[in-house]
C-alpha cells in the first residue's frame, strides 16, 4: 500500500509540472466528488447514443457551449446527444478521473437511457479519454481525440527514432509516475479493437501534430481528419463543425 501511495503521489506531481510547465496554471487541487455534467439534447429525435466530451487542462464543462459548439448544431442532423464533464488537470493530478467517470458519469448516462457511449476530448480531455478506454474498454463503442495530448515533445521524439511504438517499447523502462510514456504503452496495447471507431482530428499547424502522426499509424486513414488550425479553441471549432458536417462522428456509433 506505502509503494502504491507513495507512486500515486509522484503521478500527481507529474502532473502538476505539467499544467505549471505547459500551461501556466497549477490547476485545481480538490477536485469535486461526482465530478459535474451537463447533457445537451443535440440529436434531432430521441437516441440511444451519446458522446461525453473531457475539456481540456483548466477548461471547463461549459467552455463548450461558450465557444459555439452546440451553436445550431441541429442543423446538422446528428443522431448523438452530447455531456460534457467538468474534469480538469485536478482529477488527473488526483488519479480521480476513471473512477469518477466510471462510477458518475456513465451511471448518469445510463440512467437517462443512453446505451451507446463514445468518449472523446480535447488536449488533456483526449489523453483521458484513452486512459478510460485502457481501463474501461468494453463501456464504450469508441474514441473521438481532437488534438489528443500524448505527452512531452521529449518523448516523441524518442519514439521516432524507432521503427515503431512497440520497438520502442523494447528499449524504453516505464516508470510508475511517468505519465508522458504511459499513454503510449496504452495506445499499443488497446487502441487497435477500436481503429475503426475511434477518430483523430487535428490541425496541420497543431503543436501536437508530431504525436498525432504516430498515433494516426493506428488507424484507418478515413478516421484521420488533419484540418487548417492550430492547438486553440479557433481550430478546434472549425474540426468540431466540419465532424458534424460529414457525419464523421455519427459513425463512431456503428
């Protein structure tokens, strides 16, 4: 138990490095317990599916709505309604966040009826949501990661010196607290039962393309969706509208 704490307490620390180094912010450090949501009835009748959405770091649930996401988005005709959870850097930096999710979060969609769920995210959101796939595989149908945080620049560019992830894996020592690694070990071991029902979006002027680029050898190339912007709300809307256009997320629900 002493080894367990004392490893979930450098996993914090990782993680506030993060948001400080990155971002600029230390986050919030006593998270919420359930974590909050809020449903959004987008679909033009009653679904069965739904899409939870994870903000980015020191976002919160209704940065959505305030950056035009669900602006006349029944134009678009999707068959999903929409959560978004308000699950910042202080979840991850608690180790709270699966546990939150899972026993929260889809107990609340379940409840109101919803039996297909896909996960997705933004930045940090999509990194969690590839955490809660490793951990909670078979409780949703699939993945949508926009602009997914996979770890420091550092680590990637270690992985491209290597013919592929699981070569690199070979050569690499995972640490208890090494979260920047540790994504990657779960995009090998998981994402593959979902290639075809999880979708990447991002765009060419994105600070996280280079990690995108790896994690796109994954994947189909109809799921890979490279758009004009960079990593800011700006570009994250212009994927957003254009996934609802071309029914993309729809998709993920088959």
């Amino acid at each position: 138990m002493k080894k367990k704490a004392a490893n979930l307490s450098r996993l914090r620390a990782s993680f506030l490095w993060l948001a400080i180094s990155l971002f600029g912010c230390a986050g919030e450090y006593k998270p919420a317990s359930p974590v909050q949501w809020e449903l959004y009835h987008t679909a033009i009748e009653r679904t069965e599916n739904l899409l939870i959405m994870l903000p980015g770091i020191n976002n919160s649930l209704s940065r959505f709505e305030e950056e035009d996401f669900f602006n006349n988005i029944k134009n678009y005709a999707p068959g999903f309604d929409v959560m978004t959870v308000d699950a910042d850097i202080a979840y991850y930096m608690q180790g709270s966040l699966i546990s939150e999710l899972h026993q929260h979060v889809f107990p609340a969609a379940k409840q109101q009826g919803y039996r297909n769920i896909v996960l997705g995210g933004i930045s940090l959101g999509g990194y969690g949501s590839i955490w809660f796939n490793h951990e909670h595989a078979q409780e949703i149908k699939g993945l949508l990661l926009i602009a997914p945080y996979l770890g420091e620049p550092e680590i990637i560019s270690e992985i491209n010196t290597y013919s592929s992830v699981s070569h690199w894996r070979k050569h690499h020592s995972l640490a208890p607290d090494d979260f920047s690694s540790r994504v990657w070990y779960w995009i090998d071991d998981d994402i593959d039962l979902k290639r075809n029902n999880t979708l990447l979006a991002i765009g060419e002027k994105d600070k996280m393309l280079p990690a995108a680029r790896i994690l796109a050898k994954y994947l189909p190339t109809e799921q890979i969706v490279i758009g004009s912007g960079g990593h800011n709300w700006y570009g994250w809307r212009k994927l957003w509208h254009g996934l609802l256009a071309d029914k993309s997320i729809d998709k993920l629900f088959n």
